[in-house]
C-alpha cells in the first residue's frame, strides 16, 4: 500500500516536472522576443544600434540574453515544479529543464533557424545555460525555507534518538 | 512538514533566500556585464558619428545609429565563403549591403550565374531588384538604368556600376506609392569579388546618399581567404 503511493506520487512528480518544462519552453517562446525588441529600442535610444555589427556585441547580446531571458524562463518552470514536487527534486528540476531545452531546440529546427549563423553563440548557449541554472534556482527558491529547517532541527532529532534519559 | 506547508511563511523582507538572490544578481550581473562590453566597444570604435568596423575581411567605417549586422556564410556542397555587412536606417526605407566573395565563391560566382565580367553582375543584380519590386507592385515600372565606371573603396579599385530607377516602386503602410532608386558596384579585389549595393524609396536614398559615399571611399577590402 506504502509502495504503491508512492508510486503514484512519482508518477504525478513526472508529470509536474513535465508542467514545469512546458511552463519553461512557452516562456523561451514568448520572452527573448519581447525581450529582443525591448534591447533593440534602448539601443536605437542611446543612438549605438550600429554596435549589432561587431563580433563583441554578440557576446555581450549572449550574456544579457541569458539574464533577462532564459534565466527567467528556466526560474519560472523550477518555482513550478518546486512548488509541486515533493521528492528527489534535484532529478524532477533536471527534467524541467531538459524538457523546456529540448522542446526549445526542436521548436528552433522545425523553424530553420538551426541553421543561421551564429545560432550558438547567440541563441544555443544562453537558452541552454540560463534555463538549466534558472530550473534550479526556481526549485530551490521554493524549497529553501524546508532545507534551512531542516538543517537547523538535525541536531535536536539526533539528540532524542541517541539519549534515553531524555525519554524517561 | 512538507515544504508546501513552509511556502505559506512570508518571505522576508530584509533577507531574500538565497537562491532567490542569486537569480536577481545573476539578472543584474548579466546587465551590467553586457552593457559594459557594448559601452567598450563603442568607446574603442566610436569616430565622430560613424563606428569604425575593422576585422579580417573588411574595415569600414558605419553610421553609429544605423542596424548593421555582420555574417559569413559558407557553400557546404562547393567550398567557398561569402562575408555579408548590411546597414540600414531604423526610420527611413534606406539601406546599403557589402559583400565580400573569398576565391572559390567569386570562381563560383561566375559560373553558376553564367556571369562574363562585373559589368554583367552590375547590371544582372539591378534587374533581380527590378523583379523583388515587382513582386510588391507589379505596375512598378523602369524610368532609367545607367551602366558606368567609378571608384570604390580607400584604394580606389574601378568599379563597374549600374543604377535603376523605378517608378512606383515602394509602397508604404498608408497605401502611397513612391519611387525607388538602387545602385549596384562590383569590384575585384585581388581574388575576390565585392558587391556593393546601395537602395531606398528615392528621397530617403537621396537623404542618405552621403552616407553611401562616406562608406564607400573609406571602405578597405582586405585579402579575404575564408577560415
């Protein structure tokens, strides 16, 4: 019966890992591009759009695209399944991730953009990097009270078991 | 207690936990990491109004507020490279391109276009942009093409030139019909070809016309291998 609970709590922690890596790609979907237009406007702003040609934009672009884009996508399916999953959560926050990624990158051949140039350094490596740290700190964002708990109360519960005196 | 339980105490305000600050300081160093990169290279590049683009295949100097944006790309089947700069004006229909063809692309170049001499690409490539703008409107017509010979580039290569302009060529939002005017350079540069070209609604491209000129006599054309 225990076992069989347990189980079934897996199955529906895979499941909202699956939430949270679809709650992690519709982000990626949705946010570089609004983000995107937002950079090009400040750009256009400061009057330096012309900095786009040089090889050094590309990687300041890369930097500050994993900040404000994909970190946040990958934050946002981590407070999912962090919220949701109660067991192994290291495991259950690497297949949000893997799963929002993934479905990123499918998304990317299915449009032809595989193919651009400069799609790693502009596109491939911030989402990969950003969405898996991002997971993280979502998941662990949401469990941090419960493990700052616990490791505060080990000592005590080590005390109970090992002392009995403090029974009688 | 499960953790859900522990959600529902309050967060702190004097301390964030701490992967929560981590990914506000991530956010807020990845900012102020990429905007210090981008304040650098226009502060190393910047002259006057233009940036100076200086790289293994080409240097020129760009208009600071102008989209530029850079690529190479490459021929998997046959060999050979092709370098592309495209620079345009965020609000006026205006824009120039440059491309720069390494040996085995420029041979290719030829052959697969059935191309003789730069004359013909010249004028081969103002007739494909006669046939994009007919694609919008198919009442644009030809009011002139002029074929001619100038000087392109710091070390002024001669350059064999054509010049279209084209009635009702460009269409705005609000439904007016303007006309256009594009011009194309090709020069060969040791072994490689250059493509300059050059097009807009006809007042933005007469506006922006000293901006063409300023690019195309400080442009230097470097001996382009491909890597």
């Amino acid at each position: 019966m225990k076992g069989s609970e347990r189980q079934k709590m897996s199955w529906s922690d895979v499941l909202n890992s699956l939430l949270g890596g679809i709650i992690c790609f519709s982000t990626m979907t949705i946010l570089p591009g609004i983000m995107d237009m937002l950079f090009r406007e400040i750009l256009i702003f400061l009057g330096i759009i012309g900095v786009m040609a040089f090889d050094s934009f590309r990687i300041a672009h890369a930097i500050i695209f994993f900040g404000i884009a994909y970190l946040i996508c990958g934050f946002l399916g981590g407070l999912y399944t962090g919220y949701r999953v109660e067991a192994r959560l290291n495991l259950f926050l690497f297949i949000t991730a893997s799963i929002g990624f993934i479905l990123f990158v499918i998304l990317l051949y299915y449009l032809g953009h595989l193919t651009l140039p400069n799609i790693y350094i502009d596109v491939i490596i911030p989402a990969l990097t950003g969405s898996f740290i991002g997971v993280y700190l979502g998941g662990y964002t949401i469990i941090w009270p419960n493990r700052h708990t616990e490791e505060k109360s080990t000592p005590t519960i080590n005390l109970d078991l090992g002392d009995e005196k403090t029974e009688e | 207690m499960s953790h859900h339980e522990s959600c529902d105490q309050p967060l702190k305000l004097g301390l964030p936990r701490l992967p929560l600050l981590i990914f506000l300081l991530l956010i807020c160093g990845s900012l102020i990491l990429g905007f210090s990169i981008i304040h650098f290279t226009v502060a190393a590049n910047k002259r006057g109004d233009y940036l100076s683009l200086n790289n293994d295949v080409l240097s020129v100097n760009l208009p600071i507020n102008w989209f530029a944006l850079t690529w190479e790309s490459s021929n998997r089947s046959f060999g050979g490279k092709v370098f592309s700069l495209i620079i345009f004006h965020p609000n006026k229909f205006s824009a120039i391109s440059i491309q720069v063809y390494d040996k085995v692309a420029t041979e290719r170049f030829f052959i697969e276009r059935n191309l003789s001499d730069l004359a013909a690409i010249s004028y081969w490539d103002v007739q494909r942009f006669f046939n994009w703008t007919l694609e919008k409107n198919e009442n644009a017509s030809v009011i002139s093409i002029v074929n001619g010979t100038a000087h392109a580039g710091a070390s002024e290569n001669i350059a064999r030139y054509s010049r279209i302009l084209i009635r009702n060529g460009f269409k705005s939002s609000d439904g007016k019909y303007y006309n256009m005017s594009c011009i194309v350079l090709s020069f060969m540069n040791k072994d490689n070809l250059v493509r300059i070209a050059f097009w807009g609604k006809q007042e933005d491209y007469e506006d922006t016309y000293e901006v063409f000129q300023r690019i195309l006599s400080d442009l230097v054309v470097k001996g382009y291998e491909g890597k």
